[in-house]
C-alpha cells in the first residue's frame, strides 16, 4: 500500500481497503487466557451457554488485531504519531478462524492548535466478515499526524 504522505493529503469521506486477516482459534485462545479470561474466550462448552452460543474472539483481541493490521499495511508508515483515544463497538461476535476484510475511512482532518507541525485525522476502521459483510468491530480513533 503506498503510505500517506501528509495528512494535508487527506480529505473526509476518503476510504482504504487494507485487506483481510484472520485470528486463528489457537491464537484466540492464547489471547483470552494472557488478557482477557472469559468462558466464552476459552471454554467450547462454556462458550455453548453463553449469550453467543459458541466460542468468540475477545473484542479486546479483534481490536489489537485491527490496529496490528493497519500498522503492518504502511498506510500511516510516514506520518502516524499515535493514537489518542478510541471510540469502540463490536456490533457482532467474531469466530475464531474467520476471514475478515478491513477499511479505513477518514473521518474529519484538522490542524493541531498547539502543534501546528501536527494534524488530527480521525479514522474510522471498519472490520467485517468476508463471507457475508457482518460487521465485528467498528472503531473511531483520533490519530496525531506529523505534517
């Protein structure tokens, strides 16, 4: 992916499609018993008589796994200082071993007040099942950009 240049370069309504990733069960599992220890992260069974009805990814998992993937794409390689905050939702539980697409959306781009070497870009990434476009986490971060 060619990476940002500027965030000057950006403009609201602006759309990337990062691709897919999946997080494998052995992976989801690792996860929930390192950060996020719940019956329904760790346990088939336990997982059958929870709300989801069946073996999820910790939302704190699909997150981390999210912001991994739009690092490793090189889309902010050039101007990404970090990220000030998020703005979570996971509108549907994610199955281990599940293809998912990603997209970031540019939501709002503004010069910092105090650092005008620097602009706030707000992204919304948008993380979705291959198969059939269920959305499994919507995220609105606000990330600092150098100019």
């Amino acid at each position: 992916m060619t990476p940002i240049r500027s965030p000057d370069d950006l403009a609201p309504g602006m759309s990337f499609d990062l691709g897919r990733f999946v997080l494998p069960r052995e992976e989801v599992l690792d996860f929930a018993r390192k950060y996020d220890p719940q019956p329904f992260h760790l346990d088939e069974e336990a997982a059958k008589r929870s709300i989801f009805g069946r073996l999820v990814a910790s939302g704190l998992h699909t997150f981390s796994a999210a912001v991994g993937h739009l690092m490793r794409s090189g889309l902010l390689s050039q101007v990404n200082l970090g990220a000030g905050g998020a703005d979570l939702k996971w509108p549907a539980p994610l199955e281990p071993d599940t293809p998912v697409t990603m997209r970031v959306t540019v939501e709002e781009v503004r010069p910092s007040r105090s650092k005008p070497e620097m602009a706030i870009v707000r992204l919304r990434y948008v993380v979705a099942v291959e198969a059939d476009g269920t959305v499994v986490l919507d995220v609105l971060a606000p990330h600092f950009m150098t100019r």
